[in-house]
C-alpha cells in the first residue's frame, strides 16, 4: 500500500486547522522523554522515518483525492478536510511538505526530560502542518526506547563481564531474537536495528535490511548455522544422536548452535554430546554454543555448566571463574529480558563460571514488552506566532506531572551533560539540536557507524 501522509494521522488531527487562533502564522513543537524506566534516552529512528514517510514529494492530487473520499465519509462532511491547504502545498511547494525538523544527532545520549527534536512550519499558510504530522513523528518513541533498553542490557552484561571475564566481547553477547515476536514486519525492522546500535549480533532480517537501505551499512551483523527443535525432533527421540552428529558433520568450522533440550537436556549434555559426542565436539574447529530453551535459566544454566565442565574440562582465569574450553559454550534464549539478565548472570557468576561462558538471545523480552509510556514520550506545543507575535505556550493540568516547556529550546553542554535551554540565550553553534529536515529535504544523513559511536557505553 503506497505511503498517504495525509493519511497518516490521527482521525481528529483532520479538524485542527479550524482551530487554532485567527491570524496563526507558526506553531513549534517538541518532544522529549518526560522521565520512565530509565534516566537516559538513546536518540534513534528519526532518519528511517524521514526518508520513509516524508523526504521529497509526498503530496500528490492522487493522495488528495484519496483523502477526500475516505474523510467525507468518515466524518460524513465534506468540510472538515482542509483540501485546500493540501493543494497549496502541492501547488506552491511541489508536494513537498514545508517543514523544518531540528534534532540531536542519532546515537546520542541524552538524560530524559530534555528536548531531543523540535518541528515548525516554514511557510505561514501551513501553521496547521506541523500538528498534523506529529503522529507519524511520535513513533519514534519506539526505536529510541528499544535502543535504550539494549544499551541498558549492554551495561548489566558489561558490569558481569568485567567482574568475571573479558569485557571487550559485551557487543557479542546478546543476540536479537525478535523477529517472529514482533508486532508486524515493520516493528521488527526498526527495533532490531535499534538493538544494533549496541550490539553486533542478530537473527532479525528485517532489522539488517532496514539498516541497509536506510542508515548506510553493508553488513551491521552476522549469522551461524543453528538448528531447532523441528530439526532435532525430526530424528525421532532414540536417534537424537543423529541430529546433532548430522550438525557437526554438516558444518565442520566456525561457529554453530545446537538445540539440545528437546527431550533431556542433562542427559543430552552429560551422555551424548558429553561422552557419545565428545571427540567430534573436540575436534571442531570453531565454537559450538549449546542451547537450552526450557527451564528456569537461573537453575538450568549453572547446572549444565557443571555437566559440562565435568565432561570437557575447565580452566580458571585470572579473575579466579572457570571457563570451559574454547570449543564450547552456551547461549541462553529463553525467558531473556531487562529485568531477567542481572538474575541469571548473578546466579552463573555465584557458581563460579565466567560469563565469558555464556551469550544470550532475547525476542520478546526485547523488542515487544515495551509502550510509549516506558519513557513517557510526548510531543507539546511550547511556541506560537500569531500576527506576527511570537507567543511561549504550555500545559500545566491540575493534578498531574505533565506541565510541559515553553518558548523554543537549544540543547547545550553543561558540565558532561547535555541539558535544555532557550533558544535565543545561547549562541547557534552550541546548540546541539541541528538541521534534518526542511522543506521536503533530508538535511544530514548520517551513517550508522558514526551513531553506534555516539551510544558506546
């Protein structure tokens, strides 16, 4: 279905231009993370919607025409759809929307309840424009708090791994599970590549093929042979030996995974990969990760880890945890999330393994159990001009924590941190909020290894 940014609001947004004040000429909008979960917010998405939704001429008489039909009956009167205001822009700006979005760059960090991007009007007879496309804007909250919640992940491993292991492989150590689990193709695309911003690994197509076309990468992850249970199932239970003898004579280097808790995952360790096994295990030249995906990981992971090191061997490093042989490792992908991972590397560093052991798989835990509400994001109005008057504007609700800003803002350093000010107090090329979009033009493209440098922990 072809892209209508017409379309592409909220049903009532279509009556606004009836309502603001005779003789508006501009309306400023922000948004900002009024606080949540977590105390800093990673800026990302913006260019995926810019260059999907909004760069070049969006504004066609087919689209209005579409518009036209379906809010005549949607609203059953004609007169609510501002058609002209429409056909202004396609005539006088060739469909090409006059707005002008300022923003931090993406990757950076910012502390939440500060402005990270602002959106105005450039032409007076669109002060109505700004508001309207501030639905398609607000999701944005999604992939800034998917890449927020991978970043915080990274630093519980990353504390782990410093304290048991080697912290320089954090980037390898949580896998993007997510795509079956995702909401629809699109949430799975735009999440995982946030997740990407912190980590090298991923199963997510969808979020890779994004990152290809929208943020400049060639190749932002990489994947290993891996069975599941349908190809370990498919053997039958008495030849459950055959599935995974067919895995390591199939792929004979480099790293693979293999499933083992489609029946008895102690028995598949301990007997078969540990003893039936074990020579072919060896002699691998790569590393195998063996899956559980059943269990309470807390339990189970510890559990499998003392098989293990029973059967393979195990060294102590200098940190005093043992690590089982370089040929050999566990990867988690069941039941991972924020609030699950300190748990579960907890109970492995209390065993006495390192978590240089053990590499992680989240779907839902990291792309799904999240709302707009987890960082409080919001768009406000905080600036008009009306007959040439510029007029600093807020909500202050009685009874709530939502009073929102005034006036139009600058994001500056100050002491380490980033932080918000007024605009006209603080000089042009300190603000940190830049240019990316304006009048149908996408301003700063940026490329996704220089934002993966701007949210390095």
């Amino acid at each position: 279905m072809e892209n209508n940014i017409i379309l592409m609001t909220d049903s009532y947004k279509v009556t606004h231009w009836h309502q603001y004040p005779p003789k508006t000429q501009y309306i400023y909008l922000y948004f900002e993370s009024r606080g949540g979960q977590w105390d800093e917010i990673v800026f990302f998405g913006l260019q995926y919607i810019l260059k999907q939704y909004l760069v070049g001429k969006v504004v066609s008489k087919k689209k209005i025409e579409e518009a036209e039909k379906i809010f005549s009956k949607h609203f059953n009167n004609p007169a609510i759809f501002n058609k002209e205001g429409w056909l202004y822009i396609l005539r006088e700006h060739a469909g090409k929307l006059p707005i002008v979005i300022k923003a931090v760059q993406e990757g950076t960090v910012v502390n939440n309840r500060n402005v990270l991007l602002t959106v105005e009007n450039t032409d007076p007879e669109c002060f109505w424009l700004t508001s309207y496309i501030e639905t398609v804007l607000s999701q944005i909250w999604y992939p800034c708090t998917i890449a927020t919640q991978s970043r915080e992940m990274k630093k519980t491993i990353r504390k782990y791994l410093k304290e048991t292991g080697n912290p320089t492989m954090t980037e390898n150590k949580l896998v993007d599970f997510g795509y079956r689990g995702s909401s629809s193709h699109e949430s799975a695309s735009i999440g995982g590549a946030a997740h990407l911003v912190n980590f090298k690994t991923s199963e997510n197509l969808a979020a890779i093929r994004l990152l290809r076309k929208y943020y400049n990468v060639e190749m932002p992850s990489h994947a290993v042979p891996a069975n599941e249970h349908s190809t370990v199932i498919s053997w039958g239970e008495k030849k459950e030996i055959g599935a995974y003898k067919n895995m390591l004579e199939k792929f004979t280097t480099g790293m693979i995974i293999i499933v083992c808790d489609s029946y008895d995952i102690f028995n598949a360790c301990r007997k078969i990969l540990g003893e039936q096994l074990s020579g072919d295990i060896k002699s691998h030249k790569g590393t195998i990760f063996l899956r559980p995906d059943s269990g309470n990981p807390i339990n189970v992971i510890p559990q499998i880890l003392r098989v293990l090191g029973d059967k393979f061997g195990y060294i102590k490093n200098e940190k005093g945890y043992k690590i089982l042989p370089s040929y050999l490792r566990i990867i988690q992908g069941d039941g991972i999330s924020y609030e699950t991972i300190d748990k579960i590397l907890k109970a492995i560093k209390s065993s006495g393994w390192s978590i240089d052991n053990i590499a992680l798989g989240s779907g839902g835990g990291l792309l799904q159990k999240v709302n707009r509400d987890t960082l409080k994001f919001v768009f406000n109005c905080s600036n008009v001009i009306i007959d040439g008057v510029s007029v600093d504007v807020f909500k202050d609700p009685i009874g709530s924590d939502k009073k929102s800003k005034s006036g139009r803002f600058a994001l500056v350093m100050k002491d380490g941190k980033l932080v918000t000010r007024q605009e006209k107090k603080v000089e042009f090329k300190s603000n940190k909020l830049k240019t990316v979009f304006k009048n149908g033009d996408l301003i700063n493209n940026q490329s996704f290894e220089e934002i993966k440098n701007r949210a390095v922990i």
